[in-house]
C-alpha cells in the first residue's frame, strides 16, 4: 500500500511571507497614526481675481494638523493668494481656514482652523534619515481623499528648485508616488513620523519626487506662525551636507566632521559675485561652525539682508575667508 506524503510548505517561501506582513503591519501602523490628521485644501478663488466669491474650488492639495490648537502645513504654492480656503477631514468635517503665512522660497505654508478633538501627526527627526529606508505618502491626488502610497527614500540632501525661483535645500528624494493634490501632504517613516511635506514631482519622470525636510519645516513654521512670512538674508548658494575628511579638519584644526558643499551659484548672487566657487566647503560663517546645511540654513534666518558676513571656505588645499553682504530673499 502506497502511503500519501502531504506537500511541505516551501521553507523558503516563508522568509518572504514574515517580511511582507511585516512591512504591511509598519505601513498600516504608520497610516493609522497620521492619516487622522491629514486633511483636504480646497482654495476658492485667488485675491485680486474677480470670480472668488464662487464657491467652486479653483484648485486643492492635502496639509497636515501638526499642533492641538489647529495649525496646519502644507504647500505654498496650494494656497498662495488664496481668497478663501475651505479644509475637509477623511471623517467628513468641513471646516473654513485661513492663511497664517506661507514662504514661496521653501514652498512651506500655515494655515489655521478652529476645531476640537484634532489629531495631530508629529514631526520628526529628517536628519536621522538614510536612502533606502521606507517612506510613505499621505494626500488627496486628483480628489481621491486620503490615498496612501508608499516606498522608500531615494535620496537625502537634494537641492530642488522652487517656484520663487530659489534654490530649496536639505529636499527628501523618494519614489513614493506624487500625483497633483498631494501637494502639503505629510511623507511619513514606518514609525508614524513626518519626515517631510510633499512638495513636487517630475511629471516626465517616474519615480522622482520630493519632500521638503522636517528639519526645515521646523525652521520655518515657527516664523510663520510669530510673523507670517520670513525674512532672510541670502547667500545665493545651493549647499548640502558633505564629509570633511579627518585629516584636513586636523590641519585647520577645525572641530568638524561635515561641512557644506556648494553645489550651485546663482551667478549673480551674493556668493558668486564675493568670489565663492562651486566646490567650496562652507565650514562658518562669522566663525560659527557649519556642519551641514541645517546649520547654515539656520544661521541664515538669523541674519538680516544686508548683513555683510565672513564665509570661511575650504578650497582644495586652502582655508579662506571670503566676505559677503548677504542679499534680500523677497
């Protein structure tokens, strides 16, 4: 008598079948978390625009809760010159809002709502960020309210161009599918914290989209929130954090590990015309420390247009101290 030999399952399989429920559980874990406080921007009508009293929305992207007492983020391009902003939750709430201040150079905004009970997606450390690590988006792309995607960051320390014309740094690369209305959507970890906010996709391309920084984020909201708009001296540099070997940090005795590369000049920028090249290493300014371009970027919303400040340089073989009066971000 034959005996019946049930089929094993594929030992190999299993690996596999444990890390797709792990990775499913981190992003639904994550959604869970943010996607309470994400929410719809519908703008009605632009000021200076004679038809803004209809109610039909002329255009909507996605922002985030990210207090109790109801500011949001998102885009400023979503919102800029908006005459009237109407916000909806996925739990049906509509509500109106208005624009606390928005930063067409970062493409940041603030928007206010007044309501009870919000969920609020917190903000989390960007510069703990590696390539390759999972990243999920949140947002509203072509009216389909709340729509996940995910995948993983391509990139950190990404110079993008905004549509004020300046040179945004420290932008999130990842290949988490944008599509128009994502705008101000929050791009979230696996442990349920904003990493950035979306901000813009190569239509031609696939898989190339980008994310303003939280680290920036942090930076900015708080003046837009005390003044409604931000004021900063400019160097016309594109910058992102590069490595300063040991060796010639021990030689210029020079208390760091990582500078600023410069990336990219705006040829008639006040960098470029000081006689700041592509390549330098920004490594201070007026003495203090850059370590990266948080740093400088920092230092930079501390310093008034017009301010004449020294850059010190690491050029090739050379320390050099390059003075330059900063110009007018508006």
């Amino acid at each position: 008598m034959l005996e019946t030999i049930e089929p094993r399952p594929s030992l190999a399989a299993a690996p596999d079948d444990e890390l797709l429920d792990a990775y499913s559980r981190a992003v639904t874990s994550a959604v869970d978390r943010v996607a309470p406080a994400v929410v719809r921007i519908d703008v009605h009508g632009r000021k200076r625009d004679e038809s803004r009293r209809s109610r039909r929305p002329r255009g909507s992207g996605s922002g985030f809760v990210f207090t109790p007492d109801g500011f949001l983020l998102t885009n400023s391009h979503v919102v800029h010159g908006a005459a009237e902003l109407e916000v909806s939750f996925a739990d049906g709430r509509r509500m109106p809002a208005h624009l606390v201040g928005d930063d067409p150079h970062t493409d940041l905004a603030v928007v206010r709502i007044h309501a009870p009970d919000l969920a609020v997606a917190a903000l989390g450390d960007s510069t703990a960020v590696r390539p390759g690590q999972l990243a999920i988006a949140i947002g509203n792309p072509y009216g389909f309210d709340c729509t996940v995607t995910a995948g993983v960051v391509s990139a950190v320390g990404r110079s993008l161009a905004s549509r004020s014309g300046r040179t945004v740094d420290n932008v999130i690369q990842t290949d988490a599918a944008l599509n128009p209305g994502n705008s101000g959507g929050p791009l979230v970890s696996s442990r349920g914290e904003v990493i950035g906010v979306n901000t813009a996709v190569i239509l031609p391309a696939q898989g190339l989209c980008f994310a303003i920084a939280a680290s920036t984020v942090k930076l900015i909201a708080g003046r837009l929130i005390k003044d409604g708009r931000v004021r900063r001296g400019v160097l016309g540099i594109g910058g992102q954090t590069v490595p300063l070997h040991a060796r010639v940090a021990r030689h210029f005795g020079l208390p760091l590990t990582s500078a600023v590369g410069v990336m990219s000049l705006d040829a008639k920028g006040a960098a470029a015309t000081s006689g700041v090249l592509h390549g330098d290493r920004v490594v201070a300014v007026d003495d203090k420390p850059t370590p990266g371009i948080e740093a400088l970027q920092r230092l930079m919303l501390e310093t008034e247009p017009g301010t004449i400040v020294t850059l010190t340089l690491i050029r090739g073989a050379d320390k050099l101290a390059v003075r330059v009066m900063t110009g007018d971000a508006r």
